[in-house]
C-alpha cells in the first residue's frame, strides 16, 4: 500500500489522519474510517474503501495508492467529488491519475 504524499482529508478527521494512518499500516480496526485510492479498474475515477475490509488477510493491498481519508460513507463521497472537481477545475479533465501523481510531485 502506498500513501500519496499530499493526502486528502474530511473535516472529521483531518487533525487525526496521521494516527488514522499508521492504524490502518499496522492492522489495527479503523471502524467508520473509508479510505480512497486511485481506482482499481482503469475504467473508474475513485474507489472507497470501508477500512474493514483492509484487515482481512487476503485483501490486494499491495497495489492500492491512497489518496485520501473520510471519518464516514458521506464524508468519503464529498471528498471523492471535491477531488473530482478539483482535477476537472484545473485540467479541463477527468485523468485523476495523472493529476494525483504530477500534485504528489510539487513542493510547496
């Protein structure tokens, strides 16, 4: 599992992601946590992931690149659509991927 560099929070738990984080990384139950990573299927945008599932031992979490965190379903959404608008706001565009990867580039 990987970790986009400039992650993106909701409201509820932006002062906890890093605890939220390192819970997540070491199998420890997040209930009500989502996380949302760049799409699985090159056909999607974003998929949300309820962070229960992440702890099942079988789960493909190698190949997941988080780009963000939500304290509940609804939260997980409006983030997914904030991160949706953003990318098409400032490349006229849907190509989340690409735009995740240059942001994780930029110093700031």
């Amino acid at each position: 599992m990987k970790w986009h560099r400039k992650l993106y929070a909701g409201e509820s738990i932006s002062k906890r992601q890093t605890k939220i984080k390192w819970k997540i990384m070491h199998n420890a139950g997040q209930i009500g946590v989502y996380v949302l990573t760049l799409a699985a299927n090159p056909a999607n945008l974003i998929d949300i992931i309820p962070s229960w599932e992440l702890l099942q031992k079988h789960y493909p979490k190698k190949d997941l690149y988080v780009i963000g965190l939500a304290g509940n379903y609804e939260e997980a959404l409006l983030l997914a659509g904030q991160i949706v608008q953003e990318v098409y706001a400032k490349t006229d565009g849907f190509d989340i991927r690409s735009y995740i990867q240059e942001r994780g580039k930029q110093t700031t």
